[in-house]
C-alpha cells in the first residue's frame, strides 16, 4: 500500500449492532466534516510496543469515568489518577476520549500526557475510542498519544489500512477482537499487538474465558505478537487465567471506581495465594 492510499478509508460509512452500533453511528456524524490530510511519516517510537514487551504481566490501567454498563464510574481528574495509576505500577495509561457514555475527552488525555512528561520512566498513552475516521488517529498522534485503539468489529478488513496509518503517523495500534473471525482479520492484517475483549460490545456482556481461549488460538495460528486481555477483572484470582499467557491487562473501571487507585492498580497484579484461586 503507497501513503496516498491511507487517505481513503475517510468515506467510509461504518455500521455494527447494538450499543456499539449507536456509538459508531454518533462518531460518524462528529467526524463526518472532519478534513484530514496525510502528512510526512513520524517516526515510531513504540514506546507501547516496548512497555507491554517487558518482562512478566504489564497493566494498562484506564481512566475511565463512565461506561454504557455501569453509567457513572467516578469523578477522576485524569492527571492525578494517571500518577495514582503509576505509582501503583501500571507501565501503560488508556485513556478514554469518547465523551457521550465514557465521560471521555481530548483534555483528559491531554492532560494525562502532559502529567506522565514529567516522570522520569515513559508511561506510553494509549487513546481508547471508537475509530471510524483517519482524523482520529492524526489526533492522537497530535495529541501526544502512543498508541490507539482499532475495533476489528467496527472497521473490518480496513484495520490493515487504519494500523498502516497508525505507524505513518508514529503511532502503535492496539487492534481489539472479540471472536475467531475477527482475530482472523487481526492476523491478517499483520497486528503487532493484539487485544481480546471480554466483553461483547454489542451485548455488553463480560465471559472471561474469551481472552484464554482467543489468546491459545492466536499462538496455536502461529502469532509471535503481543497478546493483551481486555474487560472485565476485578481482583487477582479474577487474573490468574491470562497471568502466564497474556503479556499485558487491560483494567478500567474496577481500579477506577475503587476510591484508591493506587492501591487497586498494585492490588489486581498480585498473585493470589493458594486459597484463594
Ligand atoms: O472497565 P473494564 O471492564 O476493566 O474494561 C476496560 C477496557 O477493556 C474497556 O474499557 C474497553 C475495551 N475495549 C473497548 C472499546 C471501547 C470502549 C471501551 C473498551
């Protein structure tokens, strides 16, 4: 694919069933003016690549305020629960930017990037949203993301050309399934990092036996790229299926509804004792 084809996807009307098909439907219409121009390629740092390839189970901790599930989560200042986050040892940040039912937004994930500049570790920042538009991942970039979030249930086999776009514009791309089809597109499209949602969007339903079983088929396909279980844990035991075949987990409203991020963030990681599994 040549740079000028990564422009090409911004026509596109995208549709998906049940809850998300109505976020995807209220993304179109806020991008649908939206003008984006392909620039010069940034260079990649893979700064999340890097964080989630390190030694032993890595957390990416959410902020997170709200979600179609719970409604209200809690009322996060995303710059102080981003530092919470660290210190109890997340090495990666996701940040929401939906603002309808995640309470998310661009200042927030601003702010978490201007917050984490001024540490001495890079704490790589991912944008969670719902990418329908080739304008949201120059956001991102713009933004001072790492990373971004690509829905295979929302783009389809277009994820190769959105994860294209993600590294012209220096980003790494977190490319989320829900099912065998979908981590077959995932493959396909030669993901780097792979993350498998619990949660069936269209449902809103939580099994987390699906990020077990997604993640023994993607290494039984031959995949040798990062694996990264999605939704749904709340405390340790809730863990242990992904702890030695996972390479990160992704947590958000039960750390961020906690009260005590800190201590929820270093809390999900420990091991549970014997009795406890
Ligand atoms: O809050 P939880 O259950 O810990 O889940 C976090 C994260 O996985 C979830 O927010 C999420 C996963 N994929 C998404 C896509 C869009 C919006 C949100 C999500």
């Amino acid at each position: 694919m040549t740079p000028a084809d990564l422009s090409s996807p911004r026509s596109k009307a995208y549709t998906a069933p049940g809850v998300l098909g109505r976020i995807v439907s209220e993304r179109t219409q806020d991008y649908a003016g939206a003008s984006f121009t392909l620039g010069a390629a940034r260079p990649r740092a893979r700064h999340f690549h890097t964080a989630l390839a390190a030694a032993g189970l890595q957390l990416i901790a959410e902020v997170k305020g709200a979600s179609p599930s719970q409604g209200a989560i809690a009322k996060l200042d995303p710059a102080a629960a981003a530092l919470s986050y660290v210190r109890g040892g997340a090495s990666c940040l996701s940040v929401l930017t939906e603002p309808r039912h995640f309470d998310g937004s661009a200042e927030a994930l601003r702010q978490v990037v201007a917050a984490l500049g001024n540490l001495a570790v890079k704490v790589p920042v991912l944008r969670k949203d719902f990418v329908i538009h080739p304008k949201m991942l120059q956001e991102a970039a713009d933004w001072g993301a790492s990373a971004a979030l690509l829905m295979v249930s929302i783009l389809g086999p277009d994820v190769g050309e959105y994860l294209q776009l993600a590294h012209h514009l220096g980003l790494d791309a977190l490319v989320e399934v829900h099912d065998e089809a979908e981590l077959e597109v995932a493959l396909a499209a030669g993901a780097e990092i792979i993350g498998v949602n619990n949660r069936d969007l269209t449902t809103l339903k939580i099994d987390l036996h699906n990020s077990p079983r997604m993640i023994a088929h993607a290494r039984a396909a031959g995949y040798e790229g990062l694996l990264v279980a999605e939704s749904g844990y709340a405390m340790p035991a809730d863990i242990s299926t992904i702890r030695r075949s996972a390479d990160a987990v992704l947590v958000g409203s039960s750390l961020a509804g906690s009260g005590d991020l800190e201590r929820a963030a270093r809390a999900i990681l420990q091991e549970p004792t014997q009795g406890e599994k």
